[in-house]
C-alpha cells in the first residue's frame, strides 16, 4: 500500500511537470512504473484503468512463457508452463497490486524472447558466423529492453551479463556493441536525472538494500519498516556526515562491506538464511498485505505458489537434459541473476517474484517429463522424477520460521489503509489490535494518536503521541504530529518546543521542511511576519516545490508590506498548485490592484473552479467585472456570492496561507 501510494504521488507529480522528481520519495523507485501511471492518469483512465492494464500485461506474461515454453523445450512443455503460469498465485495476487512487479515481468520476458530471435539460425560462438548476417534488430531491442527493466527496477541490470553472453556466442561482438550502446541510450534520460538529483548517475539506493541485506541485525528478509525505525537507520549516515544523497549510498555501502569483513561467519549464515528463503514456498509480505489478500481469497488454497513450482522446476532441470541446450543455460542463468539479487540485498515475496517465470517454465518441462514417463511406463525414470519432487519439496517447505521472517505487522498496515480511507472507527480498531500484540511500538501510538484526532479526540490524540516519545524520545514525526496538535490547540510555547526537537533530531528534507513551514505558521498567528518569512524560507530551502510554502510565505510578506515578493510568492505557490484556490485568490486580487485585469481575471476563475464555494472569490470577480465593464456577469458574481454567505456555505480555510 505504500509504495503504490508513493508511485501515484510520482504519477501526480510527472503530469504536473516535475520530471526530476521528489528525491525523498522517488529514491526507492524506479521511473518507468510511474510514467506508466503518469500516462494512464494523463489519459483520463485512472488508477482502475491501470489495474485493467496490468491485467492484460499478465495475461501476456502467460502466453509469453507459453511461446517460450515452445520454443526453449516442446509444444506440451510450453502448454503447461503457460497453464501454471495463468494459475500461479503470486503473479494474481501481484497483478491487482499498483506496483511495478508485472510490469518487470513482462518487459523482462520480452527481454528473453528477443535474446531467443537474437540467436535463432545463429552459430554456438564468439565468431558465429549468423552474427553478421543476421538483423541486429533483436538485439537492439534486447539493449533497449535492459535499460527499460534497469529504469524499472535497478537491481535488473544484473540480467545485461546473462544477455550479453547469449549474444556474443550467438551473434559476437558487433551485435553486442549495438545491443550494449541501445542499453546506454535508453538508460540515459534516467542517468541523467540521477546526475542532476543525487549527484551520481547510479541509483544510490542500492547501498541502502545492500546494507538491509548485510549488518548486524539483518534477517535475510526487508525487515526494516517505515517509521522510527527506518528514521534511526537513514540518521546512520547522516550523522555520519553523509548529506548527498551519493554520500549516503557510499556510506551505507561501506558499512555493509564492514560487516561482512569484521564478521564473515555471521555473513555466511545470512547468505544460507536468503538462499532458503529464496525457494521456500513462503511468500515473504512487503508493501502488500499478504496474508490478509489470502484470507479474503476462496480460491487461494486450490491455487498453485512456490511449493509447487520448486520441486517440479527441479524435475524438469533434470529430467529435460540439464543446461546441455543453450536455451535452458539462458533460462537457469536468469533465475540465478535474481539468485544472487536476493543474496545481495533481500529476499521478499516480489524481490524474487522475477525469477518465478522461469522456474515456471522448467516446471513446465517437468511436467511433460513426468506425463511421458508416467504414459510410457518408464518406471525408473519416474522414480528419479519422483525423487526430484521430494528433494525440491523438502527445499520449499522446510529451514524457514514462517513467523520469524514475517515482518509486516498487518493490524497497523490495515490502520494505515482505513485511515487513508477515512474510516477513523476500523482503523483505531485495528491500530488498537495493533498495540495488543506490540504495546512498546512508538509507530501504533503515533498512528493512532492520528486517528483520534480526525474522531475529534484531542486529549487522547496528545496522550497517544506522548507515548510514542516516550517509547522513542527521537522520533521526529511524533514530535512533529505532538507540534502540529498543540499549535491547533494555541499552545503555542509547546508548540514551537516540538518543532524545534524534531528539526533537531532530523536533519532530512522531509522533516525539514514540514518543521519550519509550521513554524511560520506558528509565527503568523503571534503576528511575527519577519520570523514567518525566515521559517518559511528555511522551508522552501528542503523543498522548493511546495505550494503552500510559497503561500504561507506570500502571507508573510504582505504583513512585511512587500508588495512585490507578496506576488513573486503567489506566482510560484500557483505554478506549483494550480488548484491552490487561496493563492489563486489572492494573487487575483492583487493583479486587480495593480489593473492587470485579465491576469486578474484568469486568477480569479481558476479560484472559483477549485472552490466553488468561496464567496469571497466571487465578490472579488463581481468588483472586476464591474471594473471590466460587464455588469450582468458582475451581478450574477455578487448575486452567487450572497447566496453562498446567506447559506452558510464553508468560508475559506485558515491556514498559513489565510
């Protein structure tokens, strides 16, 4: 759920024109999935139609594996593979989810089906003849496919070894140039936006999975969860000196090879822990309430996973002639490429779902093996089939403490869901439940104290923050949310105190920014412009994109009787928002002051489109029109501005931007 928010969040912001993006958000993302959004959103079909999308993008997935199936093996193997793919729980389950797996899935399949054509009619060697005669279409279209899969998910850039060993011993080296400069170009608008963000052109999130993956508290699995805990590990390297984000992913990279040097015994340990988790037939939840999404499942129990693709991928390795064929080395080496991501960094339900099409197709394999054996009543081969399946059962159904490597904690992910909802009742139930199985959690009591404030709660909200800091003094959305509370509540002394600590605490972008802008705030109700203008400043500093910054910060300026930066900041506040209907407004009415009538009125109109309800924007249209010359346009303005007074209809939200 939250990494689907976030990608809607990126989509949001691509259709409003911020390519580069917001690096505290889009730093674990990569950019393909949200410009996928971006252009469903942009076209009018929304989040239902994407999920509509991803339905027809897994159905591709099937008859992809079908035809590869075919092609890698036999017509009844590719059948099957395509059959226990269309059935395959993890690859349902995940295509209704807005995340990028089955998009990797696909573009990752296309991949392997145009390293197929690459080599097709082509020698076994570095100096296959086919190479030069051949098109260099397929393996151009690999290339661009590597830099799509890496601008998808970046670990996925491990596939380039694998094709480009199949091209250069089916094609040779002139075709894997052009395949490897097609990877470059496509990567480029992505490298680039790296350069320009972080500081470096590879992502630097990486050191950050490499670390989760290899310190002293790591479990194999993505254990760190958002929240106090995930704070405390992104202060690492901060308070280590590590500011850019280039810097960060150095230092997360260093620690991690610290570790497995001081203590290699213990790494060791960690890369048997992931090699069994990677064949178990438990789906390790992340971002995706797993467990929950089964219960409300009736067809999940009679609906094959990992346990069953496992022992029959082995029946196939073996019983299909082992990696004898070039094709089956290409398809064992892509399993092995998501092998050794998960030993790298983590192993979770989607972090090796990517290696599950073609373990899917050697099951398919296995099964036309079986079938023929079992018709043939070759009985010691299906004896060794036999003992295949129970070797690959014993991998996937055995070494793994389900509940130790579960790590989600479902009820505060389900508080998380009903209060984006709106529904305050299930989600204080839920966080409630929550706390009943971890009292000390500073993340359920901060939750929960959120949640009591939409029920109007404010004693209790105050209380459940309180507690969070209790368990956690360094949490700084606690002391931001406890901040935030108290300033509604004009305890302002308090108030300030809080957002002080949290901006203390954190030094990151995020909390930056919210700090000093309720800071300003803060200043604007004691009537201190100048300090409101310095706080919303500071704010604008961590992220110079925010809207309501910018207004706040327009409202600072008029109390200084800066005219001019008043409409500077109004302007930015609406390029930014355009729905901002205050700052609309506003700055409406200055254009109005100052006789730029039509900017006036084209300020004021988008005003009244994002509030319809505002009277105090249609008697400032009234006024203008008046000045315009259009009396019968000015009196229905002043007649719909009374009747919005008379009914009581919402006034304007106080804010900093009031």
């Amino acid at each position: 759920m939250l990494d689907a928010h976030e990608y809607d969040g990126l989509a949001s912001a691509l259709l409003a024109g911020r390519w580069l993006l917001d690096l505290e958000t889009a730093y674990v993302h990569g950019l393909l999935y949200p410009v996928l959004l971006a252009a469903c959103k942009g076209l009018g079909i929304g989040l239902v139609g994407a999920r509509l999308l991803q339905a027809v993008m897994g159905a591709a997935c099937c008859w992809l594996i079908h035809r590869i199936g075919r092609r890698c093996a036999s017509p009844a193997a590719g059948l099957a593979a395509g059959l226990l793919a269309a059935v395959y729980w993890p690859f349902i389950l995940f295509g209704g989810e807005l995340l990028a797996t089955t998009l990797v899935l696909l573009l990752e399949l296309v991949l392997v089906e145009a390293l197929l054509a690459a080599g097709h009619g082509s020698g076994d060697g570095p100096a296959a003849k086919g190479g030069a005669r051949s098109s260099p279409w397929p393996a151009v279209t690999a290339g661009a496919l590597l830099g799509l899969l890496a601008m998808t998910r970046a670990n996925a850039i491990l596939l380039a070894p694998a094709a480009a060993w199949w091209v250069w011993r089916r094609q040779g080296s002139r075709r894997l140039a052009q395949m490897a400069l097609a990877m470059v170009l496509a990567l480029s608008p992505y490298l680039a936006r790296n350069q320009i963000v972080q500081g470096s052109p590879v992502p630097f999130q990486g050191g950050w999975s490499f670390y989760q993956g290899a310190n002293p508290g790591a479990d194999g699995t993505p254990y760190v969860r958002q929240g106090a805990e995930w704070q405390r590990l992104e202060l690492q390297a901060v308070r280590a000196g590590a500011v850019d984000p280039a810097q960060r992913g150095a230092y997360y990279t260093d620690q991690a090879l610290r570790f497995i040097a001081s203590e290699p015994g213990r790494w060791l340990e960690l890369l048997y822990r992931k090699l069994r988790l990677f064949w178990h037939r438990h789906e390790v939840p992340v971002s995706a309430d797993l467990r929950t999404i089964e219960a409300g499942s009736p067809l999940h129990p009679f609906l094959p996973g990992m346990g069953v693709v496992v022992p029959l991928a082995l029946a196939g390795l073996v019983l299909g002639g082992g990696l004898r064929r070039p094709e089956h080395r290409l398809l064992a080496g892509c399993i092995l490429v998501w092998l050794a991501s998960c030993l790298l960094f983590t192993v979770s339900a989607r972090y090796r779902l990517p290696a599950a099409p073609f373990l899917i197709l050697f099951a398919g394999i296995g099964a036309e093996g079986l079938c023929r054996a079992a018709a043939g009543r070759r009985f010691r081969r299906l004896a060794a089939g036999a003992a295949l399946l129970a070797a690959g059962a014993a991998a996937a159904h055995t070494g793994v403490d389900v509940r130790a490597v579960d790590h989600l904690r479902s009820e505060r992910l389900l508080g998380h869901l009903h209060l984006r909802r709106g529904d305050y009742p299930a989600a204080e139930a839920a966080l409630t439940a929550a706390l009943v199985r971890d009292p000390g959690s500073p993340d359920a009591h901060n939750s929960l104290g959120v949640v009591h404030e939409h029920l109007g709660r404010p004693v209790e909200a105050e209380r459940s923050y309180r507690r969070a800091l209790e368990r956690d003094p360094r949490y700084a959305r606690a002391w931001l949310n406890l901040g935030r509370l108290l300033l509604r509540r004009e305890r302002l002394a308090e108030s300030s105190s809080a957002f002080a600590r949290a901006l203390e605490i954190d030094p990151r972008e995020a909390v930056q920014h919210e700090g000093w802008y309720h800071l300003g705030h803060l200043a604007l109700v004691r009537r201190d412009p100048a300090r409101a203008w310095r706080a919303f400043t500071r704010a604008l500093e961590a992220r110079p994109w925010a809207a309501a910054a910018w207004y706040g910060k327009s409202v600072a300026a008029a109390g200084l009787g800066r005219l001019e930066e008043q409409v500077r900041c109004l302007e930015r506040a609406v390029e930014q928002d355009p729905a901002l209907a205050p700052a609309q407004r506003n700055l409406g009415a200055l254009y109005a002051r100052a006789g730029l009538l039509e900017e006036a009125e084209r300020a004021l109109r988008a005003a009244a489109s994002a509030a319809p309800a505002d009277a105090l924007t249609r008697r400032h249209l009234g006024g203008l029109y008046e000045r315009m010359g259009r009396p019968e346009e000015a009196r229905r303005a002043l007649e719909e501005a009374d009747r919005l007074e008379a009914g009581g209809g919402p006034r304007p939200e106080v804010s900093p931007g009031r």
